[in-house]
C-alpha cells in the first residue's frame, strides 16, 4: 500500500488511517530538523536591526544559557520568534503552539504572551499600549515573562556580545523534541522552574 483508498476522508477505513498513522509518526520524527532550518530562515525575514532575526534569536537563548536556564527555557528562547517569517502579526502564538506539546506549561506561556510583554519597551514609540501586558495581571506566569523579556528578549540585539551558534543549540532542540508529545510529566502544569539558575550558570561559560 502506498496510498489511501479514499478521496474523501469519510469513506477511509480501518487499514487507510494505520497506514497514515505509521507516516504522521515517522514525519513527526523530524520536527526538530525542520526547525532548526526555520531558524536559519529567519535571517531572511525582518531586517534593520543591528543583529539579523538569527542572531537575536541565537543570543536569547544563550543569554537563557549562561543564566543557568533548564532545557525548556534555553530551547523557549531559540524557538520564541521562530513566528515572525509566517506569522507577522502573532508570531508568539505561532511560536508557542510548535512549543506546547513538548515544554513546560510555563514556557508555553511565556511564549505566546511575550508580545504584549515587550510592548513595555517600545510601545509608546509605534502608538501601542506600553502597558498591554497589565491584562495579564495575577496569572501565575506574570512575572516569568516579564524577566524573560528583561534578561533574554529586549536585551538580545547586541552584535558584540558573545553568542553561541545554532550548531550548539542542536541536540537541546532534539531532545525536547524527541519527547512524547504531552506527557503530563514535561507539561507540569501550574508549576514554574526559575529562569535564573545560580549554581548550574557557574558551571557554564
């Protein structure tokens, strides 16, 4: 069998949709590859800042890195604007639906809210509310995100600063993606891991 019986899919039958789901699960193995030459793509998108898209999205996540961040935040900050080639107008949304099945429910959060965080720095210059992020107020991952765009999103356009390369990221990238897709266990909901970790950020350079 190399293909489907049906034209419609209300006429597949048992043996139609085993077929598939043995191809969605191999295809669903690469995932990880693909996105890493998402990123790659991203230096093609938005320009005029003095790093390219690659290069802010490279040095959050080292920034997250060097912070003593765990997996899920290092790869939250790779993947957080992986959005903006294909979704201009809601890349964090974009971005936190690739993350959510396989990070914490933390970073899945901070993710997809982190646009109307960042409006604080520059909001007032584009005629947006600086304050958007107020409406987010009293949920459990407010002051995540807002150290998260502190430390590792509004910072991260520096082209002096020591970034680590994409080829770096790489095997953090497939074991988050190697995961079960959500695993109750890596989801931990209502649950929050710090992003700045003392001890493990002495123990990087």
């Amino acid at each position: 069998m190399e293909q489907v019986k049906f034209t419609a899919m209300k006429d597949g039958d048992k043996e139609d949709y085993e077929f598939l789901s043995v191809h969605e699960v191999e295809y669903a193995k690469g995932t990880a590859d693909r996105l890493l030459k998402a990123l790659v793509l991203l230096d093609e998108s938005l320009s005029g800042y003095q790093v390219t898209r690659l290069g802010h999205s490279l040095q959050s996540a080292t920034r997250a890195w060097r912070d003593g961040g765990d997996t899920d935040w290092v790869v939250s900050a790779l993947l957080h604007d992986v959005g903006d080639i294909f979704a201009p107008y809601n890349h964090d949304e974009y971005a936190a639906a690739i993350l959510k099945p396989f990070v914490r429910e933390q970073c899945t959060w901070v993710v997809k809210t982190h646009g109307d965080f960042q409006l604080l720095y520059f909001g007032e210059h584009v005629g947006a509310d600086p304050m958007k992020r107020d409406r987010h107020k009293g949920h459990i991952y407010f002051d995540d995100c807002a150290e998260f765009c502190e430390r590792w999103d509004q910072s991260s356009f520096d082209p002096d600063y020591d970034t680590k390369p994409l080829s770096f990221f790489e095997p953090m990238v497939h074991e988050v993606f190697a995961r079960e897709a959500y695993d109750t266990a890596v989801l931990r909901q209502g649950e929050r891991e710090p992003l700045v970790h003392s001890k493990r950020a002495a123990r990087r350079i």
